[in-house]
C-alpha cells in the first residue's frame, strides 16, 4: 500500500505548496516567526485563495495556477507595503528564537501527533485513488471537475455546479482544484489534501492554540501536537463520516485563528495608545486571513473561533474586573456586549439557514454523558487514557484562573453533543444544534479542540510534579520525562493501528462492514459501476448528457467518466419532471411525458442503470431508471456486471 502513495508523492507535495506556501509567504512579510508562521500558515493559504478566487470570478479572470501565482504574489506586495507604512514609525520586535531544546520538543511531537494522523489515515483509505463510498463524496469530487471545466472557484459560483446561484463555502474546494492536475487525478487528489489536513495542518494548528492559552509552555506544546492523534473524533472522523471534506479543512485552521486572534487581542490590551495598531498588525492580518478561511471552508465553524475567543476573552476581563477603573469597566462591558450580540446572532442565522432537518437522537442522557466523560463521541470507541489526562487538565484549569474559561468551553461542547444525541426537543435542539444540523458527528468533531489541549495540561502537570518529586534523578527532569511521554504516545498510537487499522464507523444500530473507501459489488459504488464510468470516455460523445438514479452512484460519472449528467449530485431534483423520470422513464414508449420530462433536462441521450435505488437515509427507489432490457426506445450501448448504459432512442 505504502508504495502505492509514493508513488503518488508528487501530487502531495503540490499539496504541500499550495496549502503552505502563499500564507508562508504573507508570513514572512507580516515578520512572523517560528511555530506562529508554520501553524499560521495554512490557515492564512486558504483564506487568501478562498478569497482571490472570488475575486477572480468577479473580475473574469480564470482559476489557475499562473493567476493564482500572480495575484498571491501582487497581494503579498500589496500587504508588505501596508506593513511597512504601518511599521515605518515604530521598530518591529521579531520575536526572540524559541531554544533548541523547546524546537526539539515540539519537532518531536508534530512527528509523532502527525505520523499518527498519517498512519491512521492512510489505512483506512487504503489507496491513494479510493472514492469515499458516501453522498457527500459525489458533490465535493464533481465540484472539483466542475471548477476545471468552468474556471472559477469561488463560494458565489460554485452551487452552479448544480443549477444553483447561492453561496455555498468553496475554500476546500478552491485549495483541492489547485492540487488536481487534471479531471484523472482529482480522486487522488482529495485524498492527498486530507492527508495534509490531518498529518500537518492540525498537528501544527493545536499545537499554537496550546501554546497560547497555556502561555508559551513548551511541555503543553509539544504534547498537544503528540495528543493531535489521540481522539478519532477529529481529523480521521471527518473522512470517514460524509464525507465532510470542507469541515475538515475549517477545524484544522480554527485552532490557529482563535490562537492568532487572542495573540492580537492580547498585544492590543498590553501595548500603550499610540503602538497597539503597529504592534498588532502582524498577527493581526494573520487572523483575519484565518478567519476567513474558517468561514468560507464551513461557517459553522465560525461559531468555534468565536466562543474560544470570546470565552477566553470574558475570563480574561473577568480577573481584572474588580481592580480595574470605571473607564476600563465600561469598555470591558461594551466589548463583550458586542462580542456575544455578534456571536448569537451567527449562531442563530446559521441554525435558521440550516433549515429543520435534524438528525434524531439515538443515545440516552446518561449514555451520552458517559460518551463525553470517555471520550467516546458518536459511538467511537473510548479514549481511557486521553480521557483521563483531560480530567488532570480539567482539575488544573479549575484551579488556575487563566485555564478557567477552557472548562467552560469544554462543558459547552459537551452540553451541545448531549442535546444532539440525546434529545429530540424541536426548537431547543434546533437553536443549539442547527448550526451543525443537529448532527453528533459535527459537533463530536469539535471536541478535540478543547480535549487535546486540556489533555496536553494535565500531562504536562502529571510531568512537572513527578519531575519535582524525583528532581535528582537526571532521567527524570522535566524535558526527558516529555520525551518519554511522547515515546509512550507514540508506541500507544502505532499499537492502535496495528491491532486495529480501520476503525469502522456504527451509526445508531448500524455498524459499517469496512472502510468506506473500499469497493465491492456491494458498495455505493461496485466494482463495476465504477468501470463502466471509466470507460464511458469510449462509449459516449464529448457532448453527451446521461440521465441516472443519483443515489445510486451513478452521479460520480461527472468526475469518474468525464460526462455530463443528470443530475450532479446524491439527491434527485425536486420537480413533476423528476417525478415523472423517476417512476416512468422505461416506459417512454408508452408515455409521452416522459419525452417532454428529458426536454426539461436537456434531452440527456443515454441512461446508467446501477440498480433501483434504496430505502435508507439519502437513498430513493427510481423504477423508471432500471431494467431497460427489452423496453422499446433504448439501445444497450456497454454492461459492465449488472451496471450498464442505454443510448435513449424513444425521443429522437
């Protein structure tokens, strides 16, 4: 297997760069150093091209690699000049280098956290070309196609893809089209962008929010990247269930922006009248970029900056309520006045936009606060040990002041994970949990986020009293006992993967059979549908439109086969045309509607039939899409198995 993704290791690279380098570049300008720059960088990447490539449908210019060269390279002008102007006046302080000790720490555990993700990854996707076996795979991979065929990614654009004109959030999208070469590699692709998300982009993204909030610890650092792994809730959840490609790339940077965001903030507080602007400019820039990329990759995941921010920054002005002036009370007051107008009015635009459709609970109150406790979201299996260090974490925060709004947060998730599997109140969970559709693998994704760096404090205490209590033992200092934890991680993870390779997903009284990854002919996708799109290259004119049952597969002929077809995505349209397609289009010799309903759909040629369709959730039985042998006014062009394409010959 492992040959397999070497041989694919080009295409990993682009990812590489096209993740990394534009926002390292903005970095450099903006003089950001060390993990700030690296961790920042991505997050900085996807929002600088989510937002170029609205720009560039706006303006007519194409999606491409040379005017995406071009314009990052004219942006990065543009903020070099502004920093300069802004700088001009004040000599910047670059931020004093990091030890070699610290470096290696925190270079130990991005190996460690990163190589796990890596490992994790990779064996439950098995080989660097698989096709996630879900709905959501269908849309994400045929928007990727769609971008190359059309030239524009932006968020404004994309729904087009189906017919659509409203925003849809197209920064994965923007990132992943950048990476595919052409329509051939677009699968290999996508699996490529995850495997930078999980085993770079949130390993280094954790590590600077644990370093923030825990005020640069090296220890807390260093195992939060080490811990990235710990919990199969987030990253390795979010390819499996989905396929949530875009909610993944929005929870890997998150962490980074509301890290960049209360770095701003806090230079802002500290720094005099006349220096704050100058001071917070760097950073500053960074989080707007990171915000963005957050937002126009899953907008909920806006919701998640927000409350870490504002959480972390009520406690901070909470501590200094008392002693503080009545000025700086008012301004405290007016602040989070705004902060948390701003944020339940996202929260409660996003819950309307999502609409009603809310997954149904299938966990008890007490089942579900046991998930929470073990770390066992969404019926993943449970996480003993990283739950216990959350505990240590938990009762650290507690104590100390500054850790205080962490518990918070965490019981916040927890309280929303609660309500989304454990209850089916309409308007409470529609309010709380219509963000993420009410949706508990969503939500579960969210709490790494808070569990690793609690984890990573409780650790990194555990560390720090052993070390005082056997401080004359050398082997037992401080920096070899991180090491030695994160040896242990490691071993732990590597074993886990070892023993179990693939962690199959249950959903309520379902379990999955194997990775959603894998083909067979009992899969969304069989081996012979997925031949026969393939082929269809061979089989079809250019300008061919096929018609086809969606949910049965079939709509991946768009990106597999290079065809037009109808429709594009899982779901079938919603119209009498439809309707009359669904049920009656092998039966076009008898039924002139049928004719009238293909005009309505632009008179597609040719029809797969993978099958009747099926009964469970994003399923539908279409009789009039299958069993065309020996229906007059079709022509069987290719069979591939029980797959096969029918040239429509009722309506010439």
């Amino acid at each position: 297997m492992i040959t397999d993704w070497l041989a694919h290791s080009g295409l990993f690279a682009l990812g590489l760069v096209v993740v990394f380098l534009p926002g390292l570049l903005i970095g450099v300008v903006l003089r950001l150093r060390g993990l700030t720059l690296w961790a920042a960088a991505p997050a900085v990447s996807v929002g600088l091209l989510s937002l170029l490539a609205i720009i560039y449908s706006f303006i007519g210019v194409r999606w491409g690699h040379v005017s995406v060269a071009a314009g990052i390279a004219l942006i990065a002008l543009i903020v070099w000049a502004v920093s300069f102007a802004v700088r001009r006046r004040l000599r910047a302080a670059v931020p004093r280098g990091r030890s070699r000790v610290s470096n290696a720490l925190l270079a130990a555990g991005l190996v460690v956290g990163g190589g796990l993700n890596a490992a994790r990854l990779l064996t439950y996707v098995g080989a660097p070309g698989a096709l996630s076996q879900t709905n959501d795979a269908v849309f994400h991979l045929n928007a990727l196609r769609w971008i190359a065929e059309t030239g524009t990614a932006s968020s404004l654009d994309v729904s087009g893809l189906i017919g659509g004109t409203t925003f849809y959030p197209a920064a994965w999208h923007a990132v992943a089209s950048l990476v595919a070469l052409d329509v051939e590699s677009i699968p290999v692709a996508a699996n490529m962008v995850s495997l930078v998300i999980a085993a770079i982009v949130w390993p280094l993204s954790i590590a600077l929010f644990a370093r923030v909030i825990s005020h640069g610890s090296r220890t807390v650092t260093a195992l939060a990247a080490a811990l990235s792994a710990g919990l199969l809730a987030f990253p390795q959840l979010m390819f499996e269930w989905g396929v949530l490609y875009p909610y993944a790339l929005s929870l890997a940077v998150a962490p980074a922006a509301a890290a960049l965001t209360i770095m701003t903030v806090r230079v802002w507080m500290g720094e005099a009248p006349g220096a704050k602007l100058r001071r917070a400019s760097a950073t500053g820039t960074a989080a707007v970029f990171a915000v963005v990329a957050t937002t126009l990759a899953q907008p909920s995941s806006v919701l998640v900056w927000g409350m870490l921010v504002m959480l972390w920054l009520t406690g901070t002005i909470l501590r200094g309520y008392g002693s503080g002036d009545r000025l700086f009370r008012i301004r405290s007051l007016t602040v989070l006045l705004v902060g948390w107008t701003a944020v339940v009015a996202v929260w409660l635009a996003l819950a309307y936009l999502a609409g009603t459709v809310l997954w149904r609970s299938y966990r008890g109150v007490l089942g579900a606060a046991s998930d929470v406790l073990l770390n066992s979201h969404s019926l993943l299996p449970a996480a003993v040990a990283v739950s216990a260090l959350m505990v240590a974490g938990i009762i650290v925060a507690v104590r100390n002041p500054r850790l205080r709004w962490l518990v918070v947060a965490w019981a916040g998730v927890s309280l929303l994970y609660v309500v989304g599997v454990a209850t089916d109140l309409p308007v409470v969970k529609r309010v709380l949990t219509g963000p993420w559709y009410g949706d508990s693998f969503r939500i579960a994704a969210i709490v790494p986020l808070i569990v690793v760096p609690l984890a990573a404090i409780g650790l990194a205490t555990l560390i720090r009293m052993t070390g005082r209590r056997w401080s004359s033992v050398t082997l037992l200092g401080r920096t070899p006992l991180t090491a030695i934890a994160m040896i242990v991680i490691a071993i732990v993870g590597a074993v886990g993967v070892i023993v179990a390779p693939v962690v199959l997903l249950r959903v309520a009284a379902e379990t999955d059979e194997q990775s959603r990854y894998a083909m067979d002919d009992d899969t969304y996708l069989s081996d012979d549908e997925y031949t026969l799109l393939r082929d269809l290259p061979q089989l079809v004119p250019d300008d061919a439109l096929i018609v086809a049952n969606p949910s049965t597969g079939a709509a991946f002929a768009y990106v597999l086969g290079d065809r037009d077809i109808v429709p594009r995505t899982w779901s079938p349209p919603q119209s009498t045309a439809w309707d009359t397609l669904a049920t009656s289009l092998r039966d076009v010799d008898d039924d002139p509607a049928v004719c009238d309903a293909l005009v309505a759909y632009g008179a597609p040629g040719y029809v797969l039939d993978f099958g009747i369709g099926g009964t469970r959730p994003g399923e539908y039985l279409m009789p009039g899409m299958t069993d065309f042998d020996g229906q007059p006014g079709f022509t069987e062009v290719a069979r591939q198995g029980d797959a096969s394409l029918w040239r429509i010959t009722a309506c010439e």
